[in-house]
C-alpha cells in the first residue's frame, strides 16, 4: 500500500519542509515513509535533515547519473531523498524524471511525502501536485496566506488531488486561528490537521540540522505535528498500480 502527499504551499517560508520532516517522523512510527525534496529548484530540506554533506542527491537522479537508491538515505526513522541546492544541478536536471523516481519509490514505502515547490506556475513546479494522491496545505493564519493556499487547493484540484487537510503554522495568537479557522473549515475540502505554534524550538532545530520530533520531541510544536499526523488517515492504495500512475503521468499546462 502507498500514498502519496505534496505537501505544499502558495508561498515559500511558511513552513513546508519543517512541516514535511515532522509529518513524517510522526507517521513513521506507524508507516514506511520516505520524504522527497521535490522542490528542486529551492531545495533545503537536505540542511533541515543534516544531510548537506551527501554527495548524491535528486539532483544527480533526475541529471540521469545517479540511480533512486543512490540519493535515498535512511535517517530519523525515514528515507530521505534530498535534493542540491546548486544551480548547475538544477539545470542539468530534467524534472519529467521525477516521475520514475516517485514510482521507484512508491513500490518500497506506505507514505510518500513530497516537500514541494511554492509557486505553482510552471509545469516543474506543480508536478508533485499533480503525482500526489492528496496535497497537505501548509498556510500561516493570515488572511493573505489563506487566499494563496486556497489557490493551491484549487490548482491540485484541477489535476484531481485531493485536499488532505490544511495545517497551519506559525501561530502566535490562538484567536488568529479561531478566527481564520473557521474560514478554513468553510472554504477547504479537508480538515483543519494542526495549529503549530511559532517556536523557538523550530527555530533551534532547523539551526541544529535535525528535523523537530529528532531535535525537540516534547515542545509543543512536535505535539500539535504528531496530533496533525494522526488526523491524516493514510489510505492505501496498491504499490503496483500507483506506481504505473507515477510512470505513466502526464504533466499537464497549468491552468
Ligand atoms: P518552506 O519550506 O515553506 O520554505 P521552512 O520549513 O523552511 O519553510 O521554514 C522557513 C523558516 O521558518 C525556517 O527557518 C524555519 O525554521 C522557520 N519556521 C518554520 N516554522 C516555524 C515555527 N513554527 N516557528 C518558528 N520558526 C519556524
Ligand atoms: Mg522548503
């Protein structure tokens, strides 16, 4: 069985790769999960995961020199596919690959998250929206980042992904969230996952090189991404037909 999730949002810094580590480890303790840098032209989640040191990364997969397995590191209880940061690597990179290498995957895990691009305009961008089962809106509680990331609801339902929930991150003032919360609930197809508060433990995590339930397992921000793991009730799909849907997608012009 196998599901994939992008985990995405209308803007970059609202916390998606953060995110996308601690969805992870919380769902590892329950699934095979394997994470993917697939915004490859942004990459960080390799400096999020202590993984800045690695000499193969998506970059060298999707270049062709590099097979899956080879950019694919067991770490924090997960497999961890980081990408470069160079823009050599990002050049030489042909981001329709990415579609074998989530296949390869998909055959191996139960849960594949997919740290993905922010803005969602060009056809490398949306494509691990367009992969993914489902899409994990990230979105900080204000009423701008609401109106992106409903764009971002609208632009995977368009490819026919799903809106597994809205996770919102950075919260300083709980009313903030009752208060866009409650539009959440009217306007998103999914439920409201997590408020995640804004934390120096993030912060300090980020910093340390380790992904939050590694670096602070018992600050509150962990708590409210484990809670958010447990309201996304992974489906499985069957790890041979998702993977034929992976090879086989076609990457459609953004609307
Ligand atoms: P994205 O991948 O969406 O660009 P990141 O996950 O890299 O966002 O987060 C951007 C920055 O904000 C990072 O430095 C991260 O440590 C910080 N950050 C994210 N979430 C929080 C939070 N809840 N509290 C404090 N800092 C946060
Ligand atoms: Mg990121």
């Amino acid at each position: 069985m196998v599901e994939a999730f992008a985990v995405a949002s209308g803007k970059g810094g609202t916390g998606k790769t953060t995110s996308t580590l601690a969805l992870g480890m919380a769902l590892a303790e329950e699934y095979d999960v394997t994470v993917v840098d697939a915004d490859t032209g942004m990459a960080n989640l390799l400096f999020h995961a202590g993984l800045a040191d690695v000499d193969v990364t998506l970059h060298d997969v999707l270049s062709g020199s590099a097979s899956t397995h080879e950019a694919a590191y067991d770490r924090f209880g997960m497999r961890v596919v980081p990408c470069g940061t160079s823009l050599a690597g990002f050049r030489d990179a042909d981001p329709e690959r990415l579609r074998s290498v989530v296949a390869d995957l998909a055959a191996d895990t139960d849960v594949l998250l997919l740290d993905s691009p922010a803005a969602l305009g060009s056809k490398t961008a949306v494509l691990p929206v367009v992969l993914a089962d489902r899409v994990v809106v990230v979105l900080n509680p204000t009423v701008p980042s609401l109106s992106d990331a409903l764009k971002v609801q609208e632009y995977a339902r368009s490819y026919g992904t799903e809106t597994a929930g809205v996770l919102f991150n950075r919260v300083r003032d709980e009313d903030a969230v009752d208060r866009v919360g409650e539009q959440a609930e009217r306007y998103f197809d999914g439920p409201t996952l997590a408020a995640v508060p804004e934390s120096d433990a993030v912060r300090a995590s980020r910093q340390a090189g380790e992904p939050l339930l590694a670096h602070a397992p018992d600050s509150p921000a962990a708590a409210a991404y484990r809670s958010a793991a447990t309201s996304l009730d992974v489906r499985s799909g069957a790890a041979g037909a998702v993977a034929d849907r992976f090879r086989s997608a076609v990457i459609p012009d953004p609307p």
